[in-house]
C-alpha cells in the first residue's frame, strides 16, 4: 500500500452523532481523520498496537483532537497520559467541548492543549468549526498559528 502524506488527525470523540459530523466534516479537506469512539481504541492507534501497528494505514496523527467529557476516562486524563509518553509529548492537542469549565480550561492550557473550543450545539456550526481548524493546519505548515482567537477568549471569560 501506498504512504499518505496527507496530515493526519486523530479525533477521540465518544458521541456518535459528533463522530459522524467530525468525519464528514474533514471529507473535504486536505487531511484525513480517524476517529477513535474510546480511549482504549485511541492509546492503541497512538502507541501502533495491534492494527493501528500498520503505519501505511494508519499514520501516526500530526494533530490530536478530544473532547472531554467521555465515557471511560476524561478527555483532560487521556490529554495527561499523552504529555506523560516521551513519544507523544509534542502532538499537537485540540480539546472540543460542550462543557468545559474554567477549571478545565486551566488544566488543559496548563497540559498544553494548543486550543480549545467550544463544541457548538448546532450540527452546522460543529462541521464548519472542524472544517475550518482542518484548513488551517492542513493547507499551511502543519502547526497552528498562535494566537488567541475568538472561541477560546469567550470560554475563558466565562
């Protein structure tokens, strides 16, 4: 099989609804996404156990992106056991939540989440926003411009 080169997101969002908004949403883009329903599925596509061992189909992610609040653990203890692997320490991390406190906020900056975003109720908004982060990462360099945009300033206010 032939290597992609595309960048790769790894998307751990628990919410089937959300998933399936997530996929679609990167179809047009100049990426590929995966999307992982748990954490148990995402440490094995991030440390390439078992399938997830096979790096022609399944790339190790540019980018990482959770949400918190999920079934098994939190978005924020995944975000932890991830800048805790010497290998994994400089993925990139976008947290997506629809409930994220200022406290979780704090942590997650602190675990260095380079944004975090507001997870839209309106199904429209969420494609546009993932779209949008999409293009940005994928059509420049690979790494995120850094400043404060608009999303992050409001949740902080809050």
């Amino acid at each position: 099989m032939e290597q992609d080169y595309r960048t790769t997101f790894l998307v751990l969002e628990d919410d089937a609804n959300d998933a399936l908004l997530i996929r679609r949403a990167f179809t047009n883009a100049a990426c590929h996404a995966f999307v992982c329903r748990n954490t148990s599925e995402a440490r094995a596509y991030l440390v390439g156990a078992g399938m997830y061992g096979d790096r022609a189909r399944f790339p190790f992610p540019d980018i990482f992106m959770t949400d918190l609040r999920l079934g098994d653990e939190s978005g924020l203890q995944f975000l932890e056991w991830i800048r805790n692997k010497a290998e994994l320490r400089d993925l990139p991390v976008i947290v997506l939540s629809g409930s994220a406190t200022a406290k979780d906020i704090a942590v997650a900056k602190n675990l260095g989440a380079e944004r975090i975003w507001q997870k839209p109720g309106d199904p429209a908004v969420l494609q546009e926003m993932i779209k949008q982060v999409a293009n940005e990462f994928c059509a420049g360099n690979g790494h995120f411009a850094h400043h404060v945009n608009e999303e992050e300033e409001a949740m902080r206010r809050r």
